[in-house]
C-alpha cells in the first residue's frame, strides 16, 4: 500500500509573555493556536487506515490540550515562542504517534 499523510487540527487558547524579547510580546497576552498534527504512514489492507483519529484525539488531549488550553505558558516553558512551544508540542508528541 501507498504511504499516506493525514492530518487532525485542534485549537486551544494560552496566555505568555517572552523574557528574552525587548517588544511588545515581552508583556503578558494571549492567542489563539491552532495545531495540525500529521501522521505518515501506509494505508492498514484490513481497516484502510493510517492511523484512528480517535487515538490521535486523545493523545493530542493527554500530551497537549490538558497542559497548555487556557494555561500561562511561563509556568512551564521558560521561553515560550512559537518556535519552543511547537518544539516541546513535537517532543511530546513524535513518541506516541507512529509515524
């Protein structure tokens, strides 16, 4: 089977400021986020899936969602850019989502 990619978006709401910025984000505010996780994998002969969107839903809330929607940011991340934030998102993410 072909390999496939397949993508789920959620959304979630934090607050953060930036420490290390001399701008207006070194003040505390918030946004909006929206994340799109995307598996690659080969299409299941049996189900014909890649991967459950269900499965994908609740690792996303358990390793994601519960930590950072409506959550200040600085409590756990020292420097949360977007750039940090989508690099600690992966590193949570990349081992419990083959592919």
């Amino acid at each position: 089977m072909p390999k496939m990619v397949v993508e789920k978006e959620v959304r979630f709401e934090s607050a953060h400021r930036l420490p290390y910025y001399e701008g207006a984000c070194k003040n505390l505010h918030g946004h909006s986020y929206r994340l799109v996780i995307a598996v690659e994998g080969e299409v299941s002969p049996t189900s014909g899936i890649i991967v459950d969107f269900y499965d994908v839903q609740r690792i996303v809330q358990g390793q994601v969602l519960d930590q950072f929607d409506h959550k200040y940011l600085n409590d756990f991340m020292e420097n949360p850019t977007a750039e940090n934030i989508a690099l600690f998102i992966w590193n949570r993410l990349q081992p419990a989502l083959a592919g």
